[in-house]
C-alpha cells in the first residue's frame, strides 16, 4: 500500500524523518493498493528501491492514483511500514 500525505509540507530535509515523528493513519490518503508481494523471500531494501524507480519514471499501475513517490510517503509491505527518506526507506510504525 502507498499512502500520500495530505496536508502538503514544505520540504526540509528531515521534514518527515525525525526520530520523534508520529505517523497518524488519518494523517495520509491511501493511494495505491496491490498484491504485487507475495509471501516469499526478498530482499525489502531492493524491492522498495523497484517500487520507488517504477512509480517515478512514469510507470504507474493502473489502479495508482498518487504522483511520483516523495520524501515521507509512506509505503506498507504486508505489516512493515516505511518512510521514504532523502535516502533510502526507513521502517517506523504507525502512531496513535
């Protein structure tokens, strides 16, 4: 699942990413929802950078109703739950 932000935040490097940041449910539109993973083994570092390339070169799915991929969108894969990062993806959980 892709989830997009929906109050939209000037951009400062760690706008999305700080340590103390709380991550609300009701803080993000869902924009995305697939079945793409199936439970096998994978490398998540590289198939988040796949899903990161493809929804930001133009090829989206047509069920995706997002633009590209930015820093702090967020991205679930089954139970983890992902911030794009300046760099890279880090693994947070959903706030109360």
């Amino acid at each position: 699942m892709i989830y997009k932000v929906k109050i939209y935040q000037p951009y400062e490097p760690t706008f999305m990413v700080r340590e103390n940041t709380t991550y609300k449910k009701e803080d993000y539109n869902h924009v995305w929802t697939s079945n793409y993973l199936e439970e096998s083994e994978i490398n998540m570092n590289e198939f988040l950078e796949h899903i990161f390339a493809q929804l930001n070169m133009g090829q989206h799915p047509e069920n995706y109703r997002g633009h590209s991929l930015s820093v702090g969108d967020l991205v679930q894969v089954n139970d983890d739950l992902y911030v794009v990062d300046s760099f890279g993806f880090k693994k947070i959980e959903w706030g109360a």
